[in-house]
C-alpha cells in the first residue's frame, strides 16, 4: 500500500510540474510586462538547463527580436525574428502549453516587414503568445502574483555597484 501510495504522489508531482516555474515567469514578462530583457534572463536560464531545448531558444529570440525594434535597432530585430522563424518553424500548432501555429506564423509576418522596414517603416507592435493549456494558464496566473514588474524596465545587464 505504501509504495502505491508514493507512486501516486510521483505521479501528481510529476503533473503538477508539467511546466517550469521559469517558463511561467517568461510568459508573465512577456505577456503581461513586455519585459524582453527580463524574459531573455529567465528563458535562457531554462534553455540552459534543458540541455539547449530549441523550442526554448525560438521564444527566447522572439523576445530579443521585440526588444531590439523597440529600441530602434531594426537589423537586430530582424536577425532574431528569423532566427526565432527558423528554430520554431514545424512544431506543432499546440506546443509547450501555447498556440505555437499562431506565434510562428505572426512572427514570420514580423521578420517579413522588418526585412522591408527600409522601403515601408512601420511602429513598432507587440506580440502576445496565447496560453492554450489551462494548467499553464493557472500556472502564469499564479506567477504574475507573484512576480513585480519591473519599474523601470532594465535595458541591460547589470553591473556589480563598487564599493
């Protein structure tokens, strides 16, 4: 009975961790905070320890991408919205608990109107990536709680003061 008991508890561990706490956080700054370089920070972070997961990379240089058009730097932006274009492209359209089809398919859009910017300029836009799982949507709920935005938005790395 004991070790029914224990697998049970594996079990719904192993179910309540379907999706990591950084990954929730990633989606609260870029959804709720459009906090790129935030979102590079904890992305990467994952990325890392998933043993360089491309999936996470492609949604890690979405954010970059959105980060540099929204600081002007267009050739950046659109280095990283077709390297995101090409690391996600043929996932299917529900992948990680979000509507990857949509993302993928808006951030080709993007990468294509960057990649003319130069003949037809436009504002810079937001993306929103849509949590289709309600487990993931819990999960964010949870962390936006959580997390406080960041006011002001750091805008790059940070240096350690000297004393």
């Amino acid at each position: 009975m004991r070790s029914r008991n224990c697998s049970q508890k594996r079990r719904r561990k192993s179910l309540i961790m379907k999706y990591e706490p950084l990954y929730a956080a990633f989606l609260v700054y870029f959804n709720r905070d459009r906090d790129f370089f935030e979102c590079h920070e904890v992305l990467e972070e994952l990325w890392l320890a998933q043993n360089k997961d491309p999936r996470y990379k492609g949604l890690l240089q979405v954010a970059v991408g959105l980060y540099h058009f929204r600081n002007s730097n267009v050739p950046g932006g659109l280095k990283m919205m077709q390297s995101a274009y090409s690391k996600l492209y043929g996932y299917p359209a529900e992948e990680l608990g979000i509507h990857m089809g949509k993302l993928i398919r808006e951030v080709k859009v993007y990468a294509e109107k960057l990649a003319n910017y130069h003949k037809e300029p436009f504002a810079y836009y937001d993306l929103t990536i849509e949590i289709v799982d309600p487990e993931l949507e819990r999960l964010a709920a949870k962390a936006s709680d959580q997390i406080k935005p960041n006011v002001p938005q750091r805008r790059g790395p940070q240096r350690p003061v000297k004393l």
